[in-house]
C-alpha cells in the first residue's frame, strides 16, 4: 500500500531513477537522499540562507506585512537546515530591518 502512495506521489521519471529495494522504507530513503543534497551543496545552502539573513531589510515602500511574509522564508529555511539562533537575534533582525518612524523637527 505504502509504495503504490509513493508511486503516485512521485512523478514517474524520477521515480524509475531511483535505485531502491522495492520496499517502502527503502524509496523513502532513496527519495530523502536524492533530494537532501550533498554535504557541500547543503553546506553551500546553509551560508547562502545564513548571509540572506544577515543582509535582510525591509523594500522601500513595502507594508509592515508584507516584511514580515518575506522575513518567514529564510526563517523557516534556517530551521530546515537546522541553522540555530537564540530568540533575541530572530527578534533584532526583525525589528532592526523594520523602517523606523522618521522624526520631524520644528524649525
């Protein structure tokens, strides 16, 4: 049953590429390794997510949310790649790249 789900999840081309037992345990690690990457692509993928972080800002003319939507991918993605930040760093990036209120001074 398991592999008849995997078979229909999985588009056909890749699927006769894989190099598998025929058992379901052995496609779904198949599948995992073909698509972690290897361990310089992943290491390639943690510091480009790492310096998309570090350079994250907010657009000119971009709403608060709309800063928030986007500051939620390399969020996530940091997760995946179990890159860890302590809760006062998520924090201060955020608020730092938020526009501050411009101040006006009376003359």
């Amino acid at each position: 049953m398991m592999i008849s789900i995997l078979q229909q999840a999985v588009k056909e081309d890749i699927f006769v590429l894989l190099q598998h037992e025929g058992i379901a345990r052995s496609i779904w690690t198949t599948l995992t390794n073909k698509f972690k990457g290897s361990a310089d692509m992943i290491k390639n993928k943690k510091a480009l997510i790492k310096k998309s972080f570090d350079m994250f800002v907010a657009f000119e003319n971009e709403t608060t949310k709309m800063t928030i939507d986007r500051y939620c991918h390399p969020v996530l993605e940091m997760g995946r790649l179990d890159i860890k930040k302590d809760d006062d760093e998520w924090v201060d990036k955020l608020s730092d790249a938020l526009p501050q209120e411009k101040t006006h001074e009376k003359i």
